[in-house]
C-alpha cells in the first residue's frame, strides 16, 4: 500500500547508500581516480540518466536511487579532485554537507523566527563572527546571510543608494547617479547597478594599474571628472581580491580618498574575506574596517555548498535603509521572542545556510578553518613557482590568494583557450581562463584539499604534450 507519509526504511536504505557512495566518491576523487569534469552532451545524460522515464512512472526506490546516483556522479564535475582546478566553488567539507543534510529533512526557512528559532540563532551568531573578523563591533554594524554574493553585493550597493539618496526608494532614482570601480570587478557589480535602474552608463571605470590593481592616487581624480560630468558617485568598489587575478587592493590608500571625498566604500571580498581567518596572510586585507560594506562567500573559501554569502555593513541601520517597506503581516511584532530578518534582505523564504558555515567551523574550529585557507594560498604560491621553474611557461607576479595566472610561453591568445577546452574534453583537469591587461591568461583557483605540486606537475605534463 502506498502511502504519502515517510517510508522510514526506504529512506534510511537510501540515505545510507547514499552516504556510503558519496564517501566513496570523495575519497577516489581525493585520489585522483576519475576524471575532474565530465560534460556529455544533455540528450546523453537524459537517456543514461533515465530522466523522462523516471517522470512518467516514478516508482524509484533506494537500489534503484544508488543506481542512479552512480551516473549522475559521472555526469558532473568533480571539486574534491586534485584536477578541479577551475573555479572558486568550494570542495565541501563534512559539517556544510549534513548542514545540506538537515535542510532538506526540516525545512525551516528562518527568515522568520518562528519558523527555524535554531538556524535564526546560528546565523545571527555566525553573522556576528564575521563582523568581528572584520573588525567591527556586532552591537553597532550588521549584516545578514544571502543566496550568493551576487545577491550580497545589489543589496550593498542598495544600502548605499539609501544611505546617499533616500528619497529614491519612494521617488525612483534621479539622474545621474554613479559607481566606480575598476574593469576586474566581478560583473555583479554591473548587473546591480543596472537592475537598481542607475543605467549601465552609471558604471565609471577606476584607472588601473598594469595588474589590474585600482590606482589609489588616481581615484580622487576618478571621483572628480565623474562629478564634473555631472554625476554623483554613490560608492566605489574595491574587490579583495579580484576574481580574475587573485590580487587584493590597497584598501587604507583607497578608504583615505573615500572617507575624504565622501564616497561609500564597498569592499567586494566574496572570494578574499576569507583571508581573514589566516593570521599570516589578514594584512592583504588591511585597512577593511574602514570600508561601509564588505560582502563575503563562505561557499568559495569556507567549503560550504552553494549558496551561504554574508553582506555585512559598518553601521547596521545602513541595512534596514536598504529596504523600506511596508510588510506588516510580518514586521507587527516588534516585541518578540526572536531577530526577524525579512527587513534585511531581498529573500522573503530563504534556507538556513547559516548552518552550513556553522557546521564547518563547528567541525574544524575557526583555526582549523583558517589552516585550510592558509594552505590553499601557500600552495597556489607553490604551484607557481613550480610553473615559473618550467620552461616554456609563463607566469606574472606570485599569487596573492589561491587564484594563480600562467600562459603558455610563445602561444597567442586562441591557443590558450584552446588548451583549457582540450584539458576539458579530456576530463582529467579542470581549468579557466582570465583576460588580463588585454592578454589571455590561464588560471587555476586551488581549493580541492586534493590539488598539490604533483598534480600541478602532471598538468603541465599534460599541456606541452598537447598537439
Ligand atoms: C564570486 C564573486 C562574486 C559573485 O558571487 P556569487 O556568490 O557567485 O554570486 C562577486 N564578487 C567577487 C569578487 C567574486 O569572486
């Protein structure tokens, strides 16, 4: 007889098989066994993933869930490998895995105290942690969890809109307002300025540097000649560090001329913050307490899954002012037993991805934590010394992060980005490319525990033996 309440049996059966094989996969991942990224074309993956029957007929039960499980392991990259050198999306760790877990059990979207008072509380707490590393005082700054750093940096740059022009949230957006940043901003940035209606001529590029490294003593003029043509810049974004090099700004220069010009300073450290936690290399972020908004991804460097994302303000109220709204199906008890957050956020349900982070640092503590930041960016410098030891490579400054550049020596542009999509085909190595100071770089972002010297070496291997 079927039932639509919880087969108990079924799901321990399918959870554990599921916990058995993904511990598989992990530990010959780690291994290396298996490619990096497989990406067979969608009809292929439909038809050995039995996807339309699966719909048409269900009937899936644990033997046949593990089934399953074992082609979509195989049709999908893989983070925990020493060759998924790609992109900034972290190699989960165990505690942000059951976090993942329990979610998708209980379902407590905690936006509203009522409905999760445990994961409000783990991220109010975990928020609160974050704002000390930052430097600043949970009692007078804030800040709140979002879906991605995307999401983080438009409500950043909202609060900055409310702080700088108030009226814009009733009136709508007058005329002529900007943003600076440099080119190596990550293009949330532009898509925020043009979803809050500023135009994407809002956006005023910062001079840069032959790193791509904002110019702090050009941005006074910057702010300057945006202001003689007429427009009023609302805030400057620096990222620490950017996505494409890896490098982080000269925040205190570049907080000088925004606390003298008053401009609001946001600090985009989704992939950097996490610097934070890694006594011997915080000072690249030096000089971030001065900023009014930072924005910070747990998902890249804190191994969580995606999305657990911080947007975190030096005064909190600038937050509320972000959004002012009427809701008062939900904002009516002021008085109440827990911390209401609909009023920071652009999520009306949202899943406690709080628990995520807290988990990991739960399981590791925050000094372990912030050992695995540590090696990742001293191995990223490992790796290019390794890489600056080869002829026939080429490499720029040493890294500053766990993102690292290389070319090719003697190729041109089209060839690098031909090496990247063989490596892909092949599967064994994941990597991406970078356009920088007008030339294509390759670009690796270390993360995997997995991913060492070796497996950099045998990488290079790969590539001089390419035709
Ligand atoms: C990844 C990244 C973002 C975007 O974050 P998502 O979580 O992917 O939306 C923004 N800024 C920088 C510097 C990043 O590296």
């Amino acid at each position: 007889m079927s039932s639509e309440r919880w087969d108990e049996a079924g799901w321990i059966e399918a959870a554990s098989a599921a916990a058995r094989r993904l511990a598989g996969h992990v530990a010959a991942a780690e291994a290396g066994r298996g490619p990096a990224a497989a990406q067979p074309p969608p009809g292929e993956v439909a038809r050995r993933l039995g996807l339309r029957r699966w719909i048409a007929e269900g009937g899936m039960d644990a033997p046949a869930f593990a089934a399953f499980l074992d082609e979509y392991l195989a049709c999908g990259t893989n983070v925990h490998h020493p060759g998924a050198l790609a992109h900034q999306v972290a190699a989960p760790d165990v505690g942000a895995a059951l976090a993942d877990l329990l979610h998708g059990v209980l379902n407590n979207p905690m936006s509203i105290y009522e409905y999760g008072a445990a994961a409000a509380t783990i991220e109010h707490v975990v928020v609160e942690w974050m704002l000390g590393l930052v430097g600043w005082d949970p009692a007078t700054s804030g800040g709140v969890l979002t879906h991605g750093g995307s999401l983080a940096t438009l409500t950043a740059l909202l609060a900055a809109r409310a702080r700088q022009v108030p009226e814009a949230w009733d009136d709508g957006v007058p005329g002529g307002l900007a943003v600076l940043a440099p080119p190596t901003a990550h293009y949330a940035v532009a898509r925020a300025v043009s979803m809050m209606g500023l135009g994407a001529r809002a956006l005023i590029p910062l001079e840069v540097d032959d790193v791509e490294r904002i110019r702090p003593e050009r941005v006074g003029a910057g702010i300057a000649a945006a202001r003689a043509a007429g427009r009023r810049p609302i805030a400057l974004v620096a990222p620490a560090c950017a996505t494409s090099t890896g490098r982080f700004e000269d925040l205190p220069a570049i907080a000088d001329v925004c606390a003298a010009e008053g401009v609001w300073l946001h600090v985009d450290g989704a992939h950097g913050a996490s610097l934070l936690l890694a006594p011997a290399h915080r000072h690249r972020l030096a000089g971030i307490e001065r900023a009014d908004s930072v924005i910070w991804d747990a998902h890249k460097l804190l191994r969580t899954s995606s999305l657990c994302a911080a947007v975190l303000v030096r005064r909190g109220e600038d937050l509320t002012g972000a959004f002012q709204q009427e809701a008062s199906y939900v904002f009516y008890d002021e008085g109440g037993p827990g911390i209401d957050i609909l009023d920071r956020q652009v999520e009306c349900t949202k899943a406690p991805i709080g628990v995520k982070l807290f988990l990991n640092l739960a399981w590791r503590g925050e000094q372990g934590l912030g050992e695995y930041v540590a090696g990742r960016v001293e191995m990223a410098r490992r790796i290019h010394d390794a890489i600056a030891a080869r002829p026939g490579f080429e490499v720029p400054a040493p890294p500053e992060s766990n993102i690292l550049l290389f070319r090719r020596e003697g190729a041109d542009d089209a060839r690098q980005v031909e090496i990247r999509e063989r490596l892909l085909a092949d599967g064994d190595f994941h990597i991406s490319s970078a356009v920088v100071a007008g030339r294509r770089w390759l670009r690796l972002v270390v993360t995997a525990p997995a991913s060492d010297v070796a497996a950099a070496e045998r990488l290079l291997d790969r590539i001089e033996a390419l035709p």
